[in-house]
C-alpha cells in the first residue's frame, strides 16, 4: 500500500471555472481557477516526492480522506476527480481511467480546522482486472 498525504486544503477543479478566449481563433474555451492551478501544483510537488519509481498501470484502489478547514458543503466526487488529475500529473499514476483506477472505496470528506489534508491510499486490486 502506498499512502500519500497533501498537507494543504482539498480543492475541487470545476468550482470558479474560468471562460478564457483563444488569442490564435478568438474561440471561448474553459480553463480551472487560479486557485485551483496553484493548488494543483503545489500538490503535484508534495505527490512527486512520495510517489513510486514507477507509475502505476495496473488495477488500484485509490481511497481518499478529505480533511477540511470548514464544514461547508463540498462535492466528494468533484474532490476525487480533482485528486485522480494530481496523482496522474504527478506520475503517481500512468493514467485514471477505469482500468487503472477501479474504485474510491471508503473515500470520504472529514473536517479538520487546524490540518486540513488528503490522505491517498493507493492499494494493488486482487485481480488482474479489478475484481477480489
């Protein structure tokens, strides 16, 4: 089991998306919020240095604990996707798509005001394909 921990508060990716205008076609296109991009990576940076030699490509369970500074409501499944794009852009993982990464089992949002964190569990599947 490889554990990682993200010792900053948890962002989500889609919460303040910025519209931005190609400056070569003027067409409008989506792009993640400053805070987000300086969130993802300084937590990139913290995933390097605990990362594997290699990324994983083979079938994980990838359970997150999410320790927030306040009580807010937060979306778990915006938190996961946002986590699964650290931990490919880090190298932690080849990719995050269903074959590599088969479940967020027992991922859940906690609060904790004075260490708010992501603790990343990352656990080798039974099976070949994913499944005990």
């Amino acid at each position: 089991m490889i554990k990682i921990t993200i010792p900053m508060p948890p962002i989500t990716k889609k919460n303040s998306m910025r519209i931005m205008h190609s400056s070569k076609t003027g067409r409008p296109f989506i792009m993640p919020s400053k805070q987000y991009q300086t969130y993802e990576s300084k937590a990139v940076r913290y995933c390097k240095a605990q990362r594997p030699r290699e990324p994983i490509e083979t079938p994980v369970e990838v359970k997150c604990l999410f320790y927030m500074p306040t009580r807010r409501r937060v979306d778990l499944t915006n938190l996961l996707e946002s986590i699964d794009d650290v931990l490919v852009s880090a190298g932690v993982l080849k990719d995050d798509h269903s074959g590599i990464i088969v479940s967020h089992d027992g991922s859940r949002v906690l609060y904790d005001k004075d260490n708010p964190r992501t603790e990343v569990f990352i656990r080798e599947m039974e099976g070949a394909d994913g499944t005990p």
